[in-house]
C-alpha cells in the first residue's frame, strides 16, 4: 500500500465520538468525560499524566502516589454521528456524558469531577 492510499483510508475512517473514563482501579475514582475524539483524549490525559502536567491536581497526584499500572483508559459509548443538517454531535454527546455522571457519581470520594464541568 502507497502513501497516499493510507492517507486516503485515514481521512476516510470515522473518529470515534464517546464518553470515556479514567478509572483508578486502587481506589475504584473515576474522572468521566466526552469528546468528538475519545482516543485523542483519551492519550492527552495518558500523556498528561505520565508528564506529571495534568489539569485535575487530585488526579495527578493519585497518579503518582499509586502508579500508572493501576490506571485504566476506558470508552464507556460512542455515539455514531449522523450526516443530517443540524446535528449537533457534542450536544447529543453532553447528554450521553451526563447520563454517565449520573450513573457513576464520579465525584468527592467517588471520583475526581467537580459538580460544575466533567473531565
């Protein structure tokens, strides 16, 4: 396969819109998140972490108090976004994401959300 034929089938795949979570497994915390990109997000906060530079402090210092190898990276749903006029992806994702914060109370001693924005 040439270079151009990678290039067109990565221009082509869909990149997946979701709701995620950062679980530390030590302590069962979670941080709960959506973007148009879950696996963009997901490595920014891998790469953040292992930088000692991520925006959460209570994170980060868990992070470093336990060990990235009780850490896990996880895709909680993906919506699949719909080529029709007027479709807001990340309105449709903010409901999904609050279904979510709903579900897992990540916050306090739960987790590692503020009651005012997620992850």
């Amino acid at each position: 396969m040439d270079k151009r034929e990678l290039k067109r089938q990565y221009k082509e795949a869909e990149i997946p819109a979701g709701v995620y979570r950062v679980l530390n497994t030590q302590s069962d915390r979670s941080l709960v998140g959506s973007s148009v990109n879950v696996n963009a997000i997901l490595n920014r906060h891998r790469t953040e972490l292992r930088a000692g530079s991520h925006r959460n402090r209570e994170l980060q210092h868990d992070w470093n108090a336990f060990g990235e190898e009780v850490f896990r990276f996880e895709v909680l749903d993906t919506i699949t976004p719909q080529d029709k006029p007027g479709y807001d992806v990340k309105g449709e994702l903010g409901v999904l994401e609050d279904l979510w914060l709903e579900r897992l109370s990540p916050y306090g001693d739960r987790g590692y959300n503020d009651h005012e924005h997620a992850g």
